[in-house]
C-alpha cells in the first residue's frame, strides 16, 4: 500500500490498479458554480452516511467553487457508486 511518501501516478506508463485497504476514508473534490447548490447537492448524495466537509478554492475570477468531502467507504464499489453520483449530478461541473 503507498504511503503518505509515495507518489500515484495513474497514466498510459502505469498498468497496475493501486492497492487499498477498505475500509478506508475517501475524498472527493466538487467543483461547480453555485456554492449553496454544492453544499445541498453533498447532503443530497450523502444522505445519512456521515461525512466531512469543508470548502475549498474559489476561482480567481469567483465563477467555480470547490468543497472538500470525505467519508468512510467500505469497498470499491461504494466508493465508485458515490464517485458516480457526483459526476452525474447538473449542479456539479467537475469531481475529483
């Protein structure tokens, strides 16, 4: 498992998945236009599965906004289902 020290690089060079233990905290990075549509659309997503959340930056022209949320997820697939949800959602321009 990579350590805090190690670099992950996924591109064409590297072929294998990383390996992580679950369950695990995992974050994702929101981004879109509307800081109050982004903050409901985290509670909506969550729902009642507790997470964190902070917010993040703001662009320099003030047109996207970024918050921070993080959760325990217990294998891959809820990690890639909730990963999902945000990239699917019409208030959220980009997850990370």
């Amino acid at each position: 498992m990579a350590t805090s020290k190690d670099k992950l690089i996924l591109d064409e060079s590297c072929k294998t998945k990383p390996d992580i233990e679950y369950p695990t905290n995992w974050g994702f990075k929101i981004i879109g236009r509307d800081k109050n549509k982004l903050l409901s659309c985290i509670k909506e997503i969550m729902r009642e599965k507790e997470h964190v959340c902070s917010i993040g930056n703001i662009s320099k022209t003030g047109k996207f906004t970024t918050y921070n949320t993080s959760c325990i997820v217990m294998n891959e697939e809820e990690r890639n289902k909730i990963f999902k949800y945000f990239e699917d959602h019409d208030d959220i321009d980009m997850v990370i």
